[in-house]
C-alpha cells in the first residue's frame, strides 16, 4: 500500500486551493491514503470552511501521525489574508512550496507530488527565471531526459495521449529546437509510458512539424533531417513508431484507436486537439523524472478565483493518476 500524495497548492490567487480541496473530498471515499498538503495551512483553514467541505486538515507532525488530510508550510510564516491577484508574495510561496514538494519525493517521503497551478508571468515577475513547473522540477531534480505528457479522456471514454519534443517555446524557434536527440527521447518516454499505464500495446505516431509532414520537401525539410532519422532509430530499438505524419489527419486516427500515443512537435500542435476532448479532465505528467509529478492541466484562472466555482475535475484526474502510478511502482 502506498502511503503519502504530495499536493503543492501553487498560487494562492488563483483556483489551486479550492480546486485540491474539492478534488480531495470528492476523492477521500475512494481510498485509505494520507495527504500533504503543502502550503499555507491558515489559508486552508478559512477556504475549507468557507467552500463547506469539512475535510480533516491538521498540521502535519511526523509520518506516524494519525490522520488522513495533513498541511504543511516550509515558510514557517502563513501569507497575508488580503493579496492580490498575481501577488510577488503568492508567487515565491508556491516556488518554496513546489520546491519543498519534490525535496520531498526526492527523499522518498512522498510517494508522488501534485501540483497546483503557478503564474509564470508572475514568478517571472519576482525576478526568478523560470519557464514552467515541468522544466523548474526537472532542474532541481537533476533529470536531463525528460518530457511532458498530457492526456485526457473524453465522456465516451476515448482517450488521447500527447508526448511533446519541445515545450514552452515562441513559435519562431520551434524548428530550430527540434532535434534527433529530442524526437528520439520523447518517443522513447512515450513508449514507456505506455508501459507504466498498464497499456497492452504501446504504438506510437509522430507528428510531422510542417503542414503535410513537408510534402516531400517542399514545404519543409524538418521530417527529412530530423524527425524521420529519429523514427527509424527508435524502430531499430524494436519500438512500434510510425510516422512523421501530417499531424491535421494524425489526431483523428490516435484518437479513435489506431494508437495509444503520439508525439507532437510543439506545445500548441498537442495541447490544441486534447484540450478539444478533454479540456476539464486533462492531466500534465512529467515523464523522466525520479518521482511521479502530476497535474491538472490548466492555469490559475484568475478571472474565477475565489468565487467557488471552480471545476476540480482535472485536478482530481491528476491525483487520481499519481495514486495509479505509485501503486504500479510498489
């Protein structure tokens, strides 16, 4: 059995902590798992009795402590009660509480992390680099080969499963970005996670970047150079992988069946057609990683912060995939 589900809550500001309280208390009947919930315990406090939820939450002490719903503030301090949107003090709490969060995992304390959504605009705000939570944690983690993927299911039970080369990058530099090396490596993770889905078949399509996959050249040499080369050595490597397509057709076919993942090139080519399908159930999970990290796939939604009326339902896909993961670990 495992044992702990790590959450850090993220921005404040945003819907992160309403979105986890409520994933949580739709998800306590479902299992016998303790939580930790790291960040601001006061704020959960109050935001717990005003969304009428009535979970457990008590401040964590030890692993042996009794209980189910823990909270925990590597701050020491809670933050302020008025803050506003986007605040510099809510984006450094949920760096410290992210960061906190995979020490955490990293030092097998956790059995998986979940993390809330962050402001990147923000936290870039307060003069940290960053680009996002996935390349933050494969930073602090020391982890160089890995990818994100996002997958969803739709309300007839379809899924999609979208490995990405390259993640946060302007359009313009796309294509210099793509090498063999990167095409190869996400349809490698793509591969085993397909593997440590449970899947029984693990058939991966590549996307072409250029529309018509380059049309034999003539619209791009990108497939030529690069993304081919990298589809026929993972072949060699005995990997079902097919591909580059033109990726306007190729979504239809992963979608009703014809493969289990596909890789995109860049963030938009992926994360367009899944949010189409499964846009509040969406999960981000980073592949290559030490640990499980997951989360809802979606930002911090500041237009309805607060008002409790936030959907959890990616949220609670979230954790529910961190709990499937760690249980298929052992």
């Amino acid at each position: 059995m495992i044992g702990w589900i790590g959450i850090s809550l993220g921005d404040v500001t945003g819907i992160g902590p309403e979105v986890t309280l409520k994933a949580l208390a739709a998800e306590a009947h479902t299992d016998d798992l303790r939580y930790l919930l790291i960040g601001d315990g006061d704020y959960l406090g109050r935001l717990n009795s005003q969304l009428g939820l009535q979970l457990p939450l008590e401040p964590y002490t030890n692993s042996g402590a009794k209980g189910r719903f823990f909270t925990h503030n590597p701050l020491g301090e809670p933050l302020p009660a008025d803050l506003g949107e986007g605040s510099p003090s809510a984006a450094k709490a949920a760096l410290a509480w992210l960061t906190d969060g995979a020490q955490l995992c990293l030092r097998h304390e956790l059995d998986a992390l979940v993390t809330a959504p962050v402001n990147k605009e923000s936290i870039l705000h307060t003069g940290q680099a960053f680009i996002g939570q996935t390349e933050f944690l494969s930073q602090l983690a020391g982890a160089e080969r890995t990818a994100m993927m996002l997958l969803g299911q739709d309300d007839r039970g379809r899924w999609l499963r979208v490995v990405l080369a390259t993640t946060h990058l302007p359009l313009r530099l796309v294509a210099e970005q793509i090498t063999q090396p990167k095409v190869e490596l996400a349809i490698e993770l793509a591969a085993q996670a397909c593997v440590d889905l449970g899947l029984p078949q693990a058939r991966v399509a590549v996307c072409g970047l250029n529309p018509h996959a380059g049309e034999g050249g003539t619209l791009g040499t990108e497939e030529r150079s690069t993304i081919a080369p990298a589809v026929q050595a993972a072949r060699r490597r005995k990997l079902d992988v097919s591909g580059p397509f033109a990726a306007d057709a190729l979504f239809y076919q992963v979608f009703k069946g014809d493969y289990e993942v596909v890789v995109a090139m860049y963030h938009d080519q992926g994360l367009a057609p899944l949010k189409m399908i499964s846009f509040e159930t969406g999960v981000n999970w980073t592949l290559g990683l030490p640990f499980i990290r997951t989360s809802p796939d979606h930002g911090t939604a500041y237009d309805i912060a607060g008002q409790g009326i936030a959907n959890p339902s990616s949220m609670r896909a979230a954790i529910r995939l961190a709990k499937q993961l760690a249980r298929a670990k052992g």
